[in-house]
C-alpha cells in the first residue's frame, strides 16, 4: 500500500493507522470530502483502490464543471481535486478495503475499523466514497458458485493465496493490468485474457505486463465460465474467436480474478457487508447531513445511487459530509462554515 501526504511513501506491512476521518474512495466526492477536513484540522486519510478506474478518470472531457477550462480530462480534473486535499494534509493511500467494523459512535473513540491487506486503520468516523462502478452484467457460469472459493476481484487481497500456482485475469480495464501485474510477483503463470484488442499495445503498463515471462496473454479470447469441483477452481472455459464454434479450450488454473470491461452502475458496497441500511436501488441510505443509519458513518457521490450522477453533485455531497463531520467530531450544534474573508 503506498501512502503518505505525497502519496509515495509506502507503509510497512500490517501498519495501524488512526484517524479522525477515513474515507474510502479517491474520487470528486472523497477528494472534497478530504479537502474540507484537512482544513478543519482534522486527521484524514484516503483510501482509494486505484486512482484510474473510477467514473471521472475515464472521462475523456469535462464541460459542465464549474470554473475549469472546458478542454481538461476528468484524470486531469481528479488529480487537481486530489493534489488540492493532499496540499492541506490529508494522507493519501493507494489501498484496497476488504472489510470495514462499525459501530455507533460518539465522535471521540475510534468506534470505526478498516480493514486493507497491508494496514488497519481506526478512525472516529468514516466516509464510504467508492463510487456506482460495481457490474451489473450477469456472472459468467460457476463465477457465483467459486466466489470466496478460487474466484476473486481483489488480486491485492488475495495474490499471495497462489504462490506458484497458475491463474487466470479477465479483462481488459486498467485495472486488470494493475492486478495481472501484482500477481506476477506470486503465480507461476498468469493468463491474461482478453476478449478484444481494444486495449492499448502501446500503453506502457501493457508492455510491462506483457514482458514478464510468466504471463501468456489469450488475446481476443471469450471467457465461457468457470469450473471447479469441491476443492475449488479447477479452470476457465475458454473460446478463441478465431477458431471454430466447437473449438473451446479448459486453462487449469486454480484462481480467477475477474475485471469486466467499463464496470457498471451498481454501488460499490461489497465491502460494507450488511452493517448499513441500504435503499432498495442498492444505494446507500443517508440523511440531509450524508450520515448513515450508523452514527459517525457517512456516505457520498455515487454510492448513493442517487439520479443526479454528475461530479459537481458528488462535490457537493463531500462538503456536506465533511461539515456534518467537524460538527459531530466537534460536539458542535450546528456547522461552521469555511469560508476564508480577507
């Protein structure tokens, strides 16, 4: 996990981390949130999966947000937003959360846990910021009936489950790269499939992926499904979509991480497990100030499934929360505005 206030020092393994406020997810509404806390004072840490994949890094262009030249890319705009929060002091983490504890809190223990593979992180409150990416495809056949059981979508949670054992990455995201990667370091062959050759030849992620001598790529490959017995994941069916109809093939292979191309809409609460209310849509329930039905537990931008999927609105949801926030961490009656006169 690398993390720090420049966001390059890394952490050692199994740090503990305790903060005012974490908040899970690096995008406009995270960053804001973040922005507005540094400045109150208050300790704050972003954990954010990976800063290239979420709805406004793949942005070609934003025009309608205010103040920006009409020109700049949505990478652009989120690394501005999160250079900005960095500059106040927040600690910005490139991490995985594979599992959060919460409880009611009071605003003055650390009544909130978050769990990554490399560190532990307690906080007195905390913000759920992971974006509306989830898939909303359909599962492969035996992608369901594996998961937990050789099927994953976190090769940084798991990787190291596959030391010298063969797996399987679908997908062609930056993501997938990122993960195919990160396996590398532990499986002693990683097969990368694609399904098509839109993916960039030239980019240099690709290349490095492509240079390691334990990855063999199945270039514009469909994956068919998963297949295991009692043990497991046992392989992937797979089609070669220049062969013939008939001509399906079986890697053995005893991991599966599954990265589909452009995400989805659905919200990203995987991680959340049942300890919040959640609305029928799937979105994260929350009241005027974006808290939760957990004291001290706030939720903003996308993962509220709300209609209005635009960055601007996800800004606006960060400032709410972040004011809300230093109000209950405070034992304030009502917000204080930050809101600088010269």
């Amino acid at each position: 996990m690398k993390c720090g206030t420049t966001y390059r020092s890394s952490l050692l393994m199994m740090d503990v981390i305790e903060c005012d406020v974490a908040i899970i997810g690096g995008g406009p509404a995270g960053c804001t949130c973040a922005l507005y806390t540094s400045r109150a004072d208050l300790k704050t840490v972003i954990l954010d999966k990976n800063p290239s994949v979420g709805a406004l890094a793949i942005t070609s262009h934003i025009a309608n947000y205010p103040g920006v030249d009409k020109t700049i890319t949505g990478m652009e705009l989120l690394d501005e937003m999160r250079q900005q929060a960095v500059d106040y002091g927040t600690q910005y983490c490139r991490a995985q959360v594979f599992m959060v504890d919460i409880e009611d809190g009071d605003g003055k223990r650390y009544s909130k846990t978050v769990y990554t593979p490399e560190a532990t992180i307690r906080t007195r409150s905390l913000v759920l910021a992971s974006g509306a990416m989830g898939r909303s495809s359909k599962p492969f056949p035996g992608e369901e009936d594996f998961l937990g059981q050789g099927v994953s979508y976190c090769a940084t949670c798991d990787g190291a489950f596959y030391r010298d054992s063969e797996v399987a990455v679908f997908g062609v995201t930056p993501e997938a790269v990122e993960e195919a990667m990160f396996l590398t370091k532990f499986a002693s062959t990683v097969h990368w499939i694609t399904p098509s050759s839109s993916w960039e030849e030239q980019d240099e992620h690709v290349k490095d992926l492509l240079s390691k001598p334990n990855v063999k790529h199945w270039n514009r490959t469909r994956m068919l499904g998963v297949e295991g017995d009692v043990s497991g994941v046992t392989g992937v069916k797979v089609k070669e979509r220049d062969q013939k109809e008939d001509n399906e093939i079986v890697i053995p292979v005893e991991g599966v991480f599954i990265y589909a191309l452009g995400g989805g809409n659905q919200p990203i609460t995987d991680f959340i497990q049942d300890k919040i209310k959640l609305n029928d849509d799937g979105g994260v329930t929350v009241n005027e100030d974006m808290e939760t039905s957990v004291k001290g537990v706030f939720a903003i931008g996308d993962i509220r499934n709300t209609s209005y999927k635009q960055v601007v609105v996800a800004a606006s949801d960060g400032c709410i929360a972040a004011m809300s926030i230093d109000k209950y961490l405070k034992g304030r009656k009502s917000v204080k505005v930050d809101w600088i006169h010269k």
